[in-house]
C-alpha cells in the first residue's frame, strides 16, 4: 500500500501542479475581468458626471440666453416707454403762439394774423401787410412828411417776432416780448422810433433826418447804418451792438460814439458803462433763427428761451446758475431737442414735470 501511494506521488504532484496553473489562469483571468468591470464602471460613473455638467452647462447657457432675452427685451421696452413718456412730458412745453398785435392811431387794436390782410388795407390805405414774411409796410409812404403826427405801436409777445419797413424804408425786425412805437410818416426834420425789447435795425440813410431810437434813459441817433438793441425791462443791461455804419448813443450825461463790431453796456442798476469789441454774430443770430452764446451763464440762456417757450426753471442748486455754456441753437427746435443739448454739453440733467422744468447735476 506504501509502495504504491510512492508510486503515485509523481503522478498526483504532476495533476496537482496542472490544477494549479489552471487554478492562476483562472484567477488571472478574474482579476482581469475584475478591473476590466472596475475601470468600465468608474468610466460610466465619470461620463455619467462629465455627461452631468454638459446638460448643467448647457441648461445655465440656455438660461442666461433667456435671461439676456428678457433683459434686453424688458431694457427695450422701459426705454421705449421712457422716450415716449418724455415726449408726452416734452409736448407739455410748446412754443408759445406770440400772435403780434398792431395798435392804430385811434387805439384799435388788430391782431396780425394772416387772414386779416384785407381787414387791414380797409382800416389803412397806407399800411400793407405781406402774410409770406410776416411783415408790414409803411414804405408806400416813403417821400411824403406829415405835420400831423400819427403814431402806430407794435407788440412782439413771447414767442413771437415779426418785421416793419417804416415810411422811409429802413427796415426793422422785433424779437419776443418787444415794443416799438413810430409814426406811420416821419417829420421832416428827424425820425424818431421808441422801443422796449430788442429790435434790429436796418437803417436808411438820409443826412436830413437824422434816425433816433428813444429808450427810457438813452437814445441812439443814426445817419445810416445797421445794429442791434437789447433793453428788456427784466434784465440787469441795456447794450448795443453796431454791425455797420456809425451810431450816437447819448445818455444825460454822457455820449458814446460807436464803430462797427463795437458793443455798449450800460448796468441799469449802477449806471456803469463799458465799450467792447466783440463778434457781431453773437448778438444779431436771433434775427437767422439761431441762438448763439459765448460763455454764456446758464441762467441768462433760460431767460432767451422762456421767450419762446411757456415753462419755468428751477434749480436744484443755486449755483448751477452761473455755470457757463457755449454753443449754437436753433430758435424752431423743439424743447426737449434744446434741452437734450444742454445735456450733451455739460454735467447736467433736466426733469419736465407739466410746464416745470428741474436742473441738476448730472
């Protein structure tokens, strides 16, 4: 029995030996199945992240797109509804009518608009009215003196402007909120116009007859020539410009003699006066349609425009006043187109609550 269990041994170590490398190859091969699995598994478990973020990402892109939609969309419309809240606001303030008013001799009164040219050929023979260019004509009368002195007056309200050729063809043009007063035909020895406001003057020459524009504490005396007067009751100056010609300003105690692009101020409340070379242009724009300023304080270009406009100012800070502007406007713009360049020009920011208007800083 011993002998043969010797006997078998070399053949049970040879089967034992095979099960045994049957035996590693099977767990070689279970090993590698296992880590197969494990890394086929980590795989998907990490492409089921990757997979994650891609619809994580793409949901925050589609949603920022809505977003940017909806914000844009939203922004469009509240700048839509803005501007046509602004121009509802803006159309609150419109140009004032200013419809002229010409007073005859005998007091009557006649509004001068354009359907009463014949109206006014029946009143006056000698008075022509051109509804084309706003403009009376008491030229018809040029070469004929009256001893008798008949007076017509002319008032210019707030935006308004209109222009006369008086009898002996010198033409004036009226700002806004102007008066004048002059006879329907000059004496023989002087012609003599009275004004309030600002007027333009072309002046016909005659060495007869020298040309007076009368004020309340001055005059200016002319021979021929073409120039510019501002005196409005409400400002602090008095000036006049000469664009050509020579002019006499003569005061109670004091004359002037002025030259061409020359400018005389006189303060109404001290009296003081100062001569001055300046750019014509600046202070006879009005009469093209333009509204031009040099270092012009803010105030005194709201006081022009409340000349044509029905609104009022006010400042949020008093000192805004006297900031200082520089520029060119259009007379026949609108409103808020005035406005909207002030704004560009400087740090400032304009509110139009129904006829108000508040200014402040930017």
């Amino acid at each position: 029995m011993g002998n043969k269990m010797e006997d078998d041994a070399p053949k049970r170590l040879d089967i034992f030996e095979k099960n045994e490398r049957t035996f590693l190859r099977f767990a070689y091969f279970q090993s590698r199945c296992s880590r197969a699995f494990e890394a086929e598994s980590a795989f998907r478990k990490v492409n089921h992240k990757i997979e994650r973020k891609k619809r994580l990402r793409r949901c925050c892109r589609i949603a920022a797109a809505a977003s940017c939609v909806l914000f844009v969309g939203l922004s469009l419309l509240l700048v839509r509804e803005k501007q046509e809240l602004n121009e509802e606001i803006a159309t609150a303030i419109v140009r004032i009518p200013g419809i002229p008013v010409l007073t005859l001799g005998n007091g009557e009164e006649i509004l001068l608009q354009n359907h009463l040219n014949e109206q006014l050929a029946q009143k006056e023979r000698l008075i022509s009215f051109d509804t084309m260019n706003q403009q009376i004509d008491y030229s018809q009368n040029q070469g004929i003196v009256s001893d008798r002195m008949e007076y017509n007056t002319l008032r210019v309200p707030a935006g308004g402007e209109f222009s006369l050729i008086l009898s002996d063809g010198s033409k004036v043009i009226l700002n806004a909120e102007t008066e004048l007063r002059y006879p329907v035909r000059f004496a023989a020895n002087e012609r003599r116009v009275e004004l309030s406001g600002e007027a333009y003057f072309e002046v016909a020459r005659d060495t007869t007859a020298p040309f007076i524009v009368q004020m309340d504490s001055c005059s200016i005396q002319v021979l021929g020539t073409s120039f510019n007067v501002t005196n409005y009751q409400d400002e602090k100056y008095w000036s006049t410009v000469l664009v050509s010609g020579k002019i006499e300003v003569q005061e109670k105690d004091h004359s002037q003699i002025l030259k061409p692009s020359e400018r005389y101020v006189v303060d109404n409340e001290t009296g003081s006066r100062r001569l001055e070379a300046v750019y014509t242009d600046l202070y006879t724009s009005w009469i093209k349609g333009k509204i031009v300023f040099r270092d012009e304080r803010l105030e005194d270009i709201v006081r022009k425009l409340q000349r044509w406009f029905d609104f009022q100012m006010f400042y949020a800070n008093q000192e805004l006043k006297d900031w200082r502007f520089g520029g060119v406007i259009n007379r026949y713009d609108s409103f808020d187109t005035v406005l909207r360049y002030l704004e560009r020009t400087a740090d400032l920011h304009f509110d139009i609550d129904g006829k108000t208007v508040v200014v402040r800083k930017a």
